[in-house]
C-alpha cells in the first residue's frame, strides 16, 4: 500500500435531501466528482452497491458516464430513480443479488456503504434483522457482497470505499480498518486518500477513501 496522500475539497450539499432523511449524510457531491473525474473517462461504467441518496449515480450522469446502483429502502430507490436519466440501471434489490442480474463490464464501482458501529446489534446490511445482528455478521455479509461483485469488474477496475471510523462516547469503531480487512480475501488495498473538508461541518472535519483493485 502506498503512502496515504492528502487533498483539500469543499464541504457543500449540492442537492437537496429528501424529506425523509435526516442531517447525517457524509458523502457530497464534491467527493464523488473528485473520485470519478480522477479515476474513469467519459462513456465509462461506474457502479454504487450502496446508493443511498444516490450521489454517485447522479455525479456519473453529471460527468457523462454511464451510472448503475443497488438500492434496498424504497423510499429511497424512488427518489433516486426518479431523477435519474438512466432510471432503469437503478435496481430496488440487494447489492448480494448482483449475479441475478446482466450488468456489463464495469470500470469505477464506488461506494459510501452503510456504517455499522461495532457495539450496536442493527445490522443495516439485513435491514436489521435480528437473526443476522452484530458487527461480525456485518463485516462478512460486506465481504461477501463484494465477492459476488468481483465478476463483473474489469481486471483493473478500482474499487473505493468512503468510510469514517466511529466514535459514540467512549466506544470506537476502526471501520476503516475492519472493512479493509473483511475484504482483502479478494481484493488488495492499494492507496488510502485524505480528505480535509474546506468550510467543513463542526463535526466532520476530515474523512478518508480507499482503493482497492481484485486479487
């Protein structure tokens, strides 16, 4: 792995949540376009298995590439699909059932995955169902996800990650570290980036992205 570099981007939500979600989101769009404008060229292939409130698909339309996500809450597919040019590569299933589905070559698959501190029971890959609760099972549902992915990513295809460690009073989690190492059965860390936020929320002054190529 190389030395971890810094950058400075600006802290701004460009696009208005819906109303639905709360004042927690972690990924503008600035990143994306950072991320997408340095690693992909126009016309390419860019994937989110985590769309959320879909930043990424809308950054790759932005940016003339041509986006594809897995979204599991429906209120939020629809408000995501709804906005999107190429609504119908926007798919209301679980990133684990990307095999069901045809999906071309992809050259970027970017991502800002659902957190999950290690002392909570909610795991927000199974949308909490108790029977898969935990950290541990979340760290391996994660690995798994990104297993079934591996197919359709091409050889040289960079995977990165957006991830925050957490901290809820005296308990820590080194997400950043966990989900690196859940991952690296098949896939290898190349590079972690710094971002320092310009004109940053008081609460989040920094953050960090990870890259990964397949084994």
């Amino acid at each position: 792995m190389t030395t971890a570099q810094t950058i400075n981007l600006l802290w701004e939500l460009e696009r208005e949540p819906p109303p639905f979600e709360g004042n927690d989101i972690k990924f503008p769009e600035s990143l994306a376009r950072h991320i997408i404008k340095t690693y992909t060229k126009k016309g390419d292939k860019v994937l989110d298995p985590f769309t959320g409130l879909g930043t990424t698909l809308f950054v790759a339309e932005e940016l003339n590439r041509t986006p594809f996500g897995f979204e599991t809450d429906t209120d939020k597919h629809q408000w995501v699909a709804g906005q999107l040019e190429h609504w119908t590569h926007h798919i209301h299933d679980d990133a684990y059932n990307v095999p069901n589905y045809h999906l071309p070559k992809i050259d970027l698959l970017l991502t800002s995955p659902p957190y999950m501190p290690r002392h909570h029971k909610f795991n927000p890959l199974y949308n909490g169902d108790p029977q898969k609760a935990g950290y541990d099972c979340y760290l391996k549902r994660l690995a798994q996800i990104f297993k079934r992915i591996r197919p359709i990513l091409k050889k040289n295809t960079p995977v990165i990650l957006h991830l925050d460690n957490l901290k809820h009073g005296t308990k820590f989690t080194p997400l950043v570290h966990d989900v690196a190492g859940a991952l690296s059965k098949d896939y290898c860390l190349c590079d972690e980036i710094k971002i320092i936020w310009d004109n940053p929320k008081l609460d989040y002054l920094t953050t960090q992205y990870l890259v990964f190529k397949k084994r």
